[in-house]
C-alpha cells in the first residue's frame, strides 16, 4: 500500500520554484526573490509538517535581508543572524535524539555538520554574540551547507524526497561522497606507491610529487561543500599520517617530516582542510571505542599528531585556522587518557592557549566594533570621547 505522504506545499513544481528564489541561477539577472521565498515559507510554517531545512534557509536569508545599517541597528543584526543560526544547528542536532543517546558533536559528525558549528552554536548562546564578520561568513557556509544536504536532492520526484517522507530519513548523505573519498584516496595510493618507489637520492621528484598531489586535493576539495569534511575524513579512516605497524612510544619525527609539506600545502590552498582535519582527529581520541586506550598506538599517534600541529613553530602561522575552543570542549566533555593530556599539554605547556579562542573573539569583536561605530558615524551618530563617572543624581 502506498505511503500518504503530507507536504506544505501542493505540488513538488513549488518546493523546486522556492529553491530557484532562495539559490538563482548564475544567469539569473531579474529581481531579487527571496523576500518573497522567506514568505511563502512563512505560511508553510502555519499549514505544519515544514522540513527543518526549508524553514532554517528561510530564517538564514531573511538574517541576511535584514542586514541593513540604514534600517537595523548594529546588535539587531547580529541578534537575528546568531537567532536564526542557534536555530538551524540546534533543529539538525536534536533531530536524531530518538535512539542512541549522543552529545551535540557526536550528532553533528553523524549529519556530516562541521563541528565548528555546534562550537559557534554554543558561543552565541551562552557567550558574547560573535561578531558580523563570523556570522556572515557562518551564514554563507549554511546556506551552501543546506544546498548539497537538502534542496540538491529535491530534483528527485517528491516521495523521494529526503527528510519529508518521515522522521529521521533526512541524513545529509550526498551523492557525491563516495566519487570525491574514491579521488582523495586515489591520489594518496600513488603518492605513497611513488614514495615507496623513489630511491633515496631521488626524493625531489617525490617533492614534485607532492605538489602535484596537493593541487588536485585542492581542487576535489573545492569541487564539494564537502568537500575538505571527505578528505580529513580518508585521512584518519585510512590512517594515512599514522604507521599502521607503529608501536607505542615509537617516534614521530620522520612521519611529521615527510606529511607536514603536503598537508601545509593543503591548509594553504584551501583552509578549511586543516580545521577539519583537526576536528576528525579529536573526534577520533574522544570517541574511540578502543578497550586499552593508554597501550592503543594509533590513538598514540593521533595525539602526538594534534599536539605537533597544535604547538610546533612549523605549524605557528597556520594555527589561526584551528578552533582551540572546540578541542578544549570536546577534550572536557569527552575526558579520557589522550583528551585529558590534549586538554594539559594545550593548557599547562603555553596557558596562554586555552585563552586564545577568547581572546581572538575579543580582538575581532572590538575591530568589529569600530567598523560598526565607523559606519554609524555616517548616519548622523557619534561616540563620546570621554565619560564622566558619578552617581545618579548628582549634577
């Protein structure tokens, strides 16, 4: 017997036309739609059975149409976009509450959300609002997030589409998973068979090697919103930066030696490889299901992997792109030998890291800051120089 399935919308043909006014064409060159998508969205909402990712694109775009200074206060805005953010994530994550019970980043890896969502989640709702520039930048990645999770699929017909039928089924696994891990390990097999067949006093080509690798990573990772999620994820399924045959308190030295070129190179062409990269491996320490988790080699060397790129002068420049705020929550919410020591070496060995995070949310708040009193100045505001401090009452 076939399965009733109840929609907002009465025919597929207007989910597909809300889709082309939230994402236009490239050729696209009329006027702007998506006032009028977030409002027929609005009166889905009233009819019921709405799924979360058509309400939570709604929410984001309308954040940024109401991103005006000319109409909207500074803290408005920054209000409705973190209000509308808190909201996507929050509906994704405990949307899989049925069944096993998870933390918040355990349901983000099942979903394939990036883990520095859940930690920006959290920032917003029980720290300072992040600052315009995080949050327009956290909004872009949603919506392009959002796109290949959900509205790329609904092309299909509407009982095939995901996340409608019932409960549970919209689970963000794409199409293009599987073809981008194939490139990615495809790639990595004939590095290191061309590694393995280089005689010593040819390692230049093995060089070579690299950068070619490099450049086509680069570019599968590109290919995909995902894109940079699938290879950190081949990186540490594959235990590709941690010898399988490596024992407990065996050195790293020569392994750090010969990936830390590839992977700065990676880190370089696009970014987002080493925040991801950093959140698997994490996420590997703080839940492994391993019964000797002290005498556990691999897990050994995922550590010493994070501390090396954590600490070392070789990765310095490139640490802005780490969310030590999140290692440290996961560190604490999932403590074991290796989180514990994680969680120790970041703190006890430079204390001034565990305050990083804060501090850079700090630093880009008050340079914020001034552009917001900047762009208020040309609308007739002004700021007092000085303040004088006294009780109420007295002149």
């Amino acid at each position: 017997m076939a399965k009733v399935i109840f929609t907002p919308w009465k025919e597929h043909a207007q989910l597909l036309a809300v889709r082309g006014q939230f994402y236009p064409a490239p050729i696209y060159d009329g006027p702007d739609m998506r006032s009028k998508a977030c409002a027929t969205v609005g009166a889905w909402k009233l009819r019921g059975n709405l799924p979360h990712p058509v309400e939570a694109t709604a929410l984001l775009t309308d954040a940024i149409l109401h991103d005006d200074a000319r109409k909207n206060s500074i803290f408005s805005i920054r209000a409705t976009y973190s209000a509308a953010f808190c909201r996507f994530v929050t509906g994704l994550v405990d949307s899989k509450l049925n069944g096993q019970r998870k933390t918040m980043f355990q349901r983000a890896i099942d979903l394939g959300l990036p883990a520095s969502f859940v930690e920006l989640r959290h920032e917003a709702t029980h720290r300072e609002l992040p600052s315009l520039t995080v949050l327009r930048n956290a909004t872009q990645r949603s919506l392009e997030w959002l796109w290949d999770y959900y509205w790329a699929k609904t092309d299909l017909s509407a009982d095939m589409v995901p996340g409608v039928s019932e409960p549970g089924v919209l689970d963000g696994a794409d199409d293009d998973v599987e073809p981008i891990k194939a490139a990615v390990r495809s790639s990595f097999e004939q590095l290191i068979s061309e590694e393995e067949s280089e005689p010593p006093r040819k390692k230049r080509r093995f060089q070579q090697s690299v950068s070619s690798a490099s450049t086509h990573l680069v570019s599968v990772c590109k290919s995909s919103s995902n894109g940079a999620s699938m290879l950190a994820q081949v990186i540490v399924e594959d235990s590709i930066l941690v010898p399988t045959e490596r024992r407990i308190g065996d050195s790293m030295t020569e392994t750090f030696s010969k990936w830390d070129p590839l992977l700065q190179m990676l880190a370089e062409g696009h970014p987002s490889v080493l925040a991801a990269l950093a959140e698997e491996m994490v996420n590997v320490l703080a839940f492994s299901g391993s019964k000797n988790l002290t005498s556990d080699p691999h897990l050994e060397g995922t550590y010493m992997w994070l501390d090396h790129i954590l600490r070392s002068p070789e990765w310095e420049s490139r640490g802005r792109l780490l969310s030590h705020a999140y290692i440290l929550a996961v560190c604490k919410q999932s403590s074991n030998h290796w989180t514990t020591l994680l969680g120790e070496s970041i703190r006890e060995k430079n204390p001034s890291a565990a305050k990083v995070s804060a501090s850079r949310s700090k630093t880009a708040e008050l340079k914020q800051t001034d552009a917001d009193l900047k762009e208020l100045t040309k609308f007739g505001w002004e700021t007092v120089d000085s303040w004088d401090t006294r009780p109420l009452g007295i002149a």
